[in-house]
C-alpha cells in the first residue's frame, strides 16, 4: 500500500504535518477526516516506497513471536502508565528485526499524528492480523489497552507453544514417513516391477496390495497421466483458496472448521473465550451494550458467531435480551447463554462473562494439550499401516512364489 506525506488543519486550527499509508488521495483524505482532521496539500513519500525483492522480504517476515514480546513490552509499559506514544518508542529500540522495526515506527509516527492505535496497526495487515487489530480496537475502546494487550501476549504464546508441541509430536512419525516414501519408492521402481514379470512368466496373479502398487507405479511412469493428476490437484488447490476468499466461502470453511474432530472443540472454545473475555471487559468498563457487541463481533474469529452477534444486536436494540437472542441461534453452548441469563437478571452481565472466559480458558489449556499428546500415536498409527501395506506388498509375492516352485 502506497504511504503519503501530508499536511492538514485540525478542528482547533492548528496545522499538522505527518505521513500515513492508504490506497489513494482520496482514501487518504477519508482517513484524516475520520481523526478530525482537513487535508491541506498530499504529495507521495517516494523515500519510504522503496522496491521490495519477494526473497529478501520472505526472510526478513516477521515472526509470531516478535509480536508476541511486542505485545507483552507494550502492555507493561501501558500498565505502568507510561504513554501511548512514547511506549512505541521504547519498543522501537528493543526491536532487531528491521522489517518490524519500521512497521512499529510507522505507528508510532501515525498515533503521534493523530490516529487511533488499532486504525495506525491495521495499514501493516501482513504483521497484525485483522483478529489483532479489532482486539486491540476493543480495549482502546473500553480504556483497558494494557490488559488486552497482555491477554494477546497470551494467547499468542499459547499458540506458539501449541505449534511447538505438535512438532514435537511429529518429529519421530514424519522422520517414518520419510523412510517410508523412500522404500515405497525403491519397491515401486525396481523390486514390484521384476516381481510381477516373473509372476507373468508363471502365470499366475499377484496378491492384491502387489496389484494395488502396480497400479500406482504404472501411473507415476505415465508422464501425460502424472500432468493431468498434477493440474487437476492444483487447479482444485486454487478454485478452494479462490472461494474461500468469498462472503460464502469464508462461511462454510467457517462451519467447516466447527465440525472437525479434535479441532472443531478448539476452535469453538477459542471463539467463546474471545467472546466472554472482550464482552465482559468492555461492559465492565462502562461501554454499552450495542457498541460493545459491534467491535466483539469482530474480534470472534468465526464468520458463524458473527453472524449470530449480528442478529442479536438488532433483537437487543428492539429490547430482546442478549441471552435469549444467542440461546434461539443454537450455535451457543448453553453454558454460555444460561450464565448470561444469570448475568442480566442480576444487572451485572460483565461478571458472569468475565467468570465464563476463565473457565473457558482453562478447557482451551486442557483440550490443546490433550490434542498435542493425541497427535503423536495417531500418526505413528497411520505410518504403521502404510509400512505394513508396503510390506504386504513386496513380501507375500515372495511367498507365493516360494510356494509355488515348492508345490
């Protein structure tokens, strides 16, 4: 996205200078009216819209757990009441990855500006996702920034170490798969291919995973063959990522997502832990009811919830309660929308959302680490199978012949 140096008047009349990346002038100009200011004169920052070599970008990309320390050194100095502007500029100077190094300058420069913190975050889309920038949005919002700022530390690291485990758990079978490919290979090129002439010369038939392997050498030695089941596996790769993209592609991925075995519970755990935590901070921070569901809408990560937190928000302005609204939907799990019943009965909602977002970040710690420690087997499993198949294949011709010179 192109950047742009302007010069604009405040509301006070007061004269401002400062740069700010946005598609067009004219893109441009929206944005500083949104931040109450009136663009005087836009030229092009040509000086920071330097020619990006893909490669050197690729290893210079941020990484999860640069934003992560981010994340964390901003939050404490948030907390301990250090300004915005100034904690950015303190966290610039810890940073050794030049690429996030200038993105975070760029922000500093745009909140010194003017701009609110998550509208200077969203312009480095590559950096903080769209979930990133709206959670930051809601404590900006409600006036808990450190808080939220520490809740995505944490969340952040808890990916992070989720990755790590699952790694882990996939050194040993991926180290299998390796050996397993490669003795597939040498069967299929070299032992399968004698194996079956010699069979022919007997006249009789090879076993059934034999036949099976031959199947699959013969096509990889069809090149014509090969390119049509390459290009139909990669036009297919691309027409999914194309409609995953769309309103209704996002949708049902979304609802795929839900339905997975293992996954699906994370996923569904994660929104609710999102929803309960975001909503009850900015309740309890004195942010009413249809603003706060407007930016926790955004912040779920799930198209399927956010449609519901639609609806809802309309039958909540017509004077239905929220619980209710969400309880109809039947995409809410009872616990959620009875604690919420509670909640509003009581006049104090933010507390039974707050309570629900502890238990339910306590069940994310208990599911990923049982998904971490099922992985493991089941792919050691799955290996186990393919090197018996394999095994099948090239020893019971063996035996077969054996019997029958002996017969």
């Amino acid at each position: 996205m192109p950047r742009f140096k302007y010069q604009a008047m405040t509301k006070a009349g007061a004269v401002v200078n400062g740069s700010l990346e946005a598609e067009n002038q004219n893109d441009l100009i929206s944005k500083l009216r949104v931040n109450g200011y009136y663009a005087m004169d836009i030229t092009s920052d040509v000086a920071k819209e330097k020619r990006k070599i893909p490669f050197i970008s690729f290893m210079r990309r941020v990484k999860g757990s640069e934003v992560e320390f981010f994340s964390y050194q901003l939050s404490t100095m948030v907390n301990a009441g250090i300004r915005l502007p100034r904690a950015l500029a303190v966290a610039t100077e810890q940073i050794t990855n030049p690429t996030f190094r200038n993105a975070v300058d760029k922000v500093r420069d745009d909140v010194e500006h003017g701009s609110e913190f998550y509208n200077a975050l969203s312009q480095h889309k590559n950096i903080f996702s769209d979930l990133y920038v709206n959670i930051v949005k809601a404590g900006e919002t409600g006036g808990v920034l450190g808080l939220v700022l520490a809740r995505l530390a944490e969340f952040s690291e808890k990916q992070r170490k989720l990755k790590t485990a699952v790694i882990s758990a996939l050194f040993y079978p991926i180290i299998l798969m390796a050996l397993g490919t490669i003795i597939g290979t040498v069967l299929m090129l070299f032992v399968i291919p004698r194996l079956s002439g010699m069979f022919a010369e007997m006249g009789a038939a090879l076993p059934m995973p034999t036949r099976i392997l031959m199947g699959m050498t013969n096509t990889i030695k069809k090149p014509w063959l090969m390119s049509i089941i390459i290009a139909v596996i990669g036009i297919s790769i691309f027409a999914i990522r194309r409609y995953s993209k769309t309103v209704s592609g996002k949708r049902n991925l979304d609802k795929f997502k839900l339905k997975l075995p293992l996954a699906g519970s994370i996923f569904r755990i994660s929104a609710m832990t999102r929803f309960a935590r975001t909503l009850g901070t900015l309740l309890d921070n004195g942010v009413l009811i249809l603003p706060s569901l407007a930016i926790v809408r955004e912040t779920v990560g799930n198209n399927i919830y956010r449609d519901v937190i639609v609806n809802s928000e309309r039958e909540v302005e017509r004077g239905e309660s929220l619980a209710s609204s969400l309880q109809k939907s039947g995409e809410f799990p009872g616990l959620v929308t009875h604690m919420l019943a509670i909640g509003e009965e009581a006049g104090k909602p933010q507390d039974m959302l707050l309570k629900l977002s502890e238990y339910y970040e306590a069940e994310m710690d208990k599911q990923l680490e049982r998904v971490s420690n099922l992985i493991g087997p089941v792919m050691i499993l799955v290996m186990a199978l393919g090197v018996g198949f394999l095994v099948a294949a090239a020893v019971l011709p063996i035996f077969e012949a054996s019997n029958m010179v002996g017969g």
